[in-house]
C-alpha cells in the first residue's frame, strides 16, 4: 500500500509521457490510447517534424542517388523506370522514417498505446472505462470487474 500523501502528484496529462505498468493503464486504457487514424497524434509519438524531416531526407537521398545512378543503366521500359523510381522513393521513406523514429520518437508514449491498445482489444468492456485521476492509483491492483478471468 502507497501513502498518497508521500506521492508526487502527477496530473493526468503528465502520465502517458513515462511508460507506465500494465496495472496503472488497466484503471483507464482509453485515457493511453492513441488511434492510428489520428495522423497528428500518431506523427507526434512518432517523433513530429523531426521524423518527417528524416523520412522525406531519406526518401530524397535516396531517389537523388537512384536518379544520378540511372544515367549509365536506363530501364528498358517506362514502366520499369516508374516502378523503379517508386520502389527507391518508398525504400528511402521508409529508412528515414525508421531513423527519424530512433532519433525522435517518443518509445514510452508508444509503449503506453500498445498496452492500452492490448487491453481494449483483450476485454472489449475495457473501451467503456472512464475513470479520472489515475495518479492516485499507482502502486495499486485494478480490481476492475472487467478484467476478471471469464
């Protein structure tokens, strides 16, 4: 048992920035949850402008070099080049939004979203939950109905 009075006070905007232990995310999944359709809050865990900066500097790189490169090996068909020119384009996205993500990204709020992410989809009545001040619950069992073995 954790004497509230001996806690730091944390206030509910501050919690998903630390990665937090399963037991704390059970109080409120949906207040971890990050949609992935939500393309702001997504490119922020993500790592922001710095990520894409990286991912669109990989892809350009990329391309630059597979264009430079193309002048002594054409393709034989226009579609060869499209293709090629698109596979290189998404190759270099791809490694720069990988480091972009190393360099940037914020692992713990990811890591927070996945377990939420498990949770709702583990005990669908978890979506309903709405429960406030979670800081007052660390160091404390969920003792939540829902998430009894049935």
């Amino acid at each position: 048992f954790i004497n509230i009075n001996m806690v730091r006070q944390e206030t509910d905007q501050d919690l998903p920035f630390k990665i937090r232990p399963i037991q704390l995310v059970m109080h409120n999944p949906n207040f971890f949850w990050v949609h992935p359709l939500d393309t702001s809050k997504s490119i922020q865990v993500l790592g922001g402008a710095g990520f894409l900066f990286s991912a669109f500097a990989g892809a350009g790189i990329s391309l630059t070099y597979y264009k430079f490169n193309q002048a002594t090996s054409v393709p034989a068909t226009f579609y060869q080049n499209v293709f090629k020119t698109w596979g290189r384009l998404l190759f270099g996205l791809a490694i720069g939004g990988y480091v972009g993500y190393l360099r940037f990204g914020d692992r713990q709020r990811l890591h927070n979203a996945y377990t939420s992410y498990r949770l709702r989809r583990r005990y669908p009545g978890a979506i309903n939950i709405t429960e406030k001040d979670i800081w007052k619950h660390k160091g404390h069992k969920c003792h939540n109905h829902i998430y009894e073995f049935q």
